[in-house]
C-alpha cells in the first residue's frame, strides 16, 4: 500500500513539474515586456517572491488540481521572471567579457542539478515531501536578494526611460511582431525550436538505452551525470573561447550542434559504458555550448536593444519544441520495441538546427558590412564644395523619385534592409 501511494504520489509530481516547465516557457514573452517597462530588477524580485509563494502554498494543497494550479502555474510564471532576467541581466553588464560571464552564470543551473538531486533525496527521507518542498520554497526565496543586486545601468537605464513613455498596452507589446521582420531572428528562432525537439530524447531514454546493453543500474544512472558534469564545465570554457577575437560564436554553435546531432544518431551502435560516457561527454558540452552562446549570438545579430522581447519569444518557441518532441520520440520507442528509432529522430532535429544556422554568419556579415558603409558616410567631413553636390544630388534624386511615382498612378513603395 505505501508503495503504491508513492508511485501516485511521484506520477502527480511528475505531471505539477511539467505543467511547472510549460508554463515558465510559454510566459517568457510576458517576462521580456515587463522587463522594458519595469527592469529587470523589479521582475526578478517579483518572479522569486511568486515563484517562492507559489511552491510553499501548493504543500496545502488538498487535490491534484490546486497543486497543478499553485506549483505548476503560479510557480512556474515566477520561474520563467527569474530565468529571463538572469540571462539578460548579464547581456547588459558585460561586454568585453560577455561570452565568458554568460557561461558562469547558465553553469549555475548545472552545478544546482549536481548539487539538488542528491540533496533532494535526502530531505525526502528526512523531511518529507512537504518539509522539502518548504525548504526548496526558501532557496528560492533568496533569489529575491540575488535580484534587488540587479542595478540598472546604461543602456538598461535608457531603455526603461523610453518604455515608460510608451502606453500602448495591446498584445503586439507581449508578443512584438516587428522582430519578425529581422530574416536572421526567424531563422535562429527556427533552429533553436529544431534542437529542441531533439534535446530531450539523450536525457530520456539514455539510462534506458544503457540499461537494454546490460550496464548496471549505477552505470546508466551515472551517463546523466557525465552529461551533468561534462556541460557546467564546458559552458564556463565555451564562454572564455568565445570571447576571442578569432572565434565566430555563430560558426562554433552551427558546428557543436551537427557534431551533438551526428554522435546521437549512432547511440544505439555504441556497446560500451566507456563508448557511452564518451557519447555523454560529448553531448554535455554540445548542450553547454548552446546554452552559453544563447544570448551571446541573439545580441549580434539583433543587437542589445531588442534583447529583452527577442529573448522571450525564442523561449516560447524552444518550449513548444521541447512538447513535441518528447511525445513523438515516446511513440517511435513503443511501437518499435526499442530507442534505436528515439534517438535517430532527436539526432536528425539536432543535425538540422546546426545545419539551419550556418547561413547565419553570411546573414550578420552583411548586416555588418552595411552598418559600417552607413556609419562610415555618416562620420565622413565634407567640404563646402563636397557638401553642396551632395545636396544636389539628394534634390535631383527625390525630383526623380517623384517623377516616376507620378507616371505609376502615385503609389510609391519603400524599403528597409532589416537582417
């Protein structure tokens, strides 16, 4: 009977963990609006006493319902403040060293799961479920400290100053439409929501996958580790690499992700524990790389300013990647009796997003370029006599462009490179 009543017990928290996850994505845009108008001080201070209150309330909870409700929905709005703040918070700060600083501070969510997952088991058997979920309740509650050290500086002060002014309070302020007129922000959206799909499946079904080749119980528990251990130290390094000059971020990410989705598709041919740990490794940092280049490419290709709003709307995206790939690779497992098929689809949409993104340096060189034409005519000196032929350039083009609006009826068209 106990048994049994823990196995429900883990199946509900199962379920309040995923609506939790789901919840903290899909409200990512939200999050980068109220950071434009309020900073990211006042967010994060907000999301950590939510997400705090949230987590202590669902503990009393008398059903399934009101804890999906309070821990799932409540805490998972707090979570998803926190999460975005965190990552722009560091874009804002640093520039020299924003690669690096980035890596440190994402290696954190690594070091926490090393750290938790045997703490947790701990306070379980000491505590309790609800003792635990209290003490987790004010961990989370220091964020709120973390987040009132959240000065605002610069260009954060500058662009809070003009969101104060604006009063237009539709749903194109939640979910900016305008970023969709940048070809490169679609199309890093779109290979972000590609890695996605696959980027579950090595934590899934690798332990299984290690158990169904005869390795011990210890053994494929210990390949999630190495996966662990592997990325919180690769993102502090992939940080310090992509600070160098001669290193093209865009590139590097491309290249990790063909290597992360190429070393999937050959896990059921790996034998092994050495051949898997060396798979896990490897996949560790693939994700590490992803995870500390995340904001660091989003800033150049779309720059600092649209940070905030970007950034929300590619976490919506990744998110509903991660929901649809879970399942399917859940399908391809049960009607094929094995994993083989699980980890041939995660590796092909993990190929594919490296694939999709290496049209992005050509894209931002452009884009580059372009800038520097504009701002070096911008900072020329001209003479007088220079001055003066431009100028009647100017007037002899405009002459032109209204003559031929005239002999097409009036209607004029006009363009605007965005990249």
């Amino acid at each position: 009977m106990a048994a049994r009543i823990n196995a429900l017990w883990e199946f509900e928290y199962q379920i309040t963990l995923l609506v939790l996850y789901m919840v903290s994505d899909v409200v990512a845009p939200v999050s980068g609006v109220l950071m434009e108008k309020y900073g990211p001080r006042k967010v994060a201070i907000c999301g950590g006493l939510i997400s705090s209150t949230g987590l202590f309330l669902s503990t009393f909870s008398p059903n399934l319902d009101v804890m999906i409700l309070l821990y799932g929905f409540v805490g998972g709005f707090g979570m998803a403040l926190l999460y975005s703040t965190s990552l722009v918070i560091v874009g804002i700060y640093f520039e020299k060293r924003r690669a690096l600083a980035t890596g440190i501070a994402v290696s954190g969510s690594g070091i926490g799961a090393l750290v938790f997952a045997p703490l947790s088991e701990i306070l379980l058997e000491t505590y309790g479920w609800r003792g635990t979920i209290w003490l987790m309740s004010a961990v989370v509650l220091n964020t709120v400290v973390c987040g009132s050290l959240y000065r605002p500086i610069g260009k954060q002060e500058s662009m809070a100053a003009k969101s104060e002014t604006t009063k237009n309070n539709c749903i194109l302020d939640v979910f900016d439409l305008s970023l969709l007129t940048y070809p490169v922000f679609i199309l890093q959206t779109f290979a972000r929501f590609l890695y996605l799909i696959g980027y579950n499946i090595p934590f899934s079904y690798l332990p299984a996958q290690g158990e169904s080749i005869e390795l011990s119980s210890h053994e494929s528990a210990l390949l999630i580790s190495i996966i662990g251990i592997s990325g919180t130290i690769s993102r502090i390094l992939i940080g310090y690499i992509s600070d160098k000059r001669c290193v093209n971020t865009l590139v590097l990410n491309s290249t990790m992700l063909m290597i992360g989705g190429l070393a999937t598709c050959f896990v059921p041919y790996y034998t092994t524990f050495e051949v898997l740990s060396l798979y896990s490794a490897t996949y560790g940092a693939v994700a590490a790389s992803f995870a500390s280049l995340l904001t660091i490419n989003l800033v150049k290709l779309i720059g600092l300013q649209n940070l905030n709003r970007a950034l929300g709307l590619q976490l919506l995206c990744m998110g509903i990647g991660s929901f649809i790939g879970s399942p399917i690779a859940g399908v391809l497992s049960e009607t094929s009796n094995n994993y083989n098929n699980a980890f041939y689809f995660g590796g092909v949409f993990i190929g594919l997003a490296g694939l999709v993104s290496l049209p992005l340096t050509r894209l931002a060189n452009r884009k580059q370029n372009r800038t520097a034409e504009i701002n070096g005519f911008t900072n020329r000196s001209f003479t007088p006599a220079q001055t003066t032929t431009i100028s009647l350039k100017s007037l002899k083009q405009l002459s032109d462009t209204r003559r031929n609006s005239a002999c097409f009826g009036g209607g004029g068209f006009h363009t605007e490179d965005k990249m």
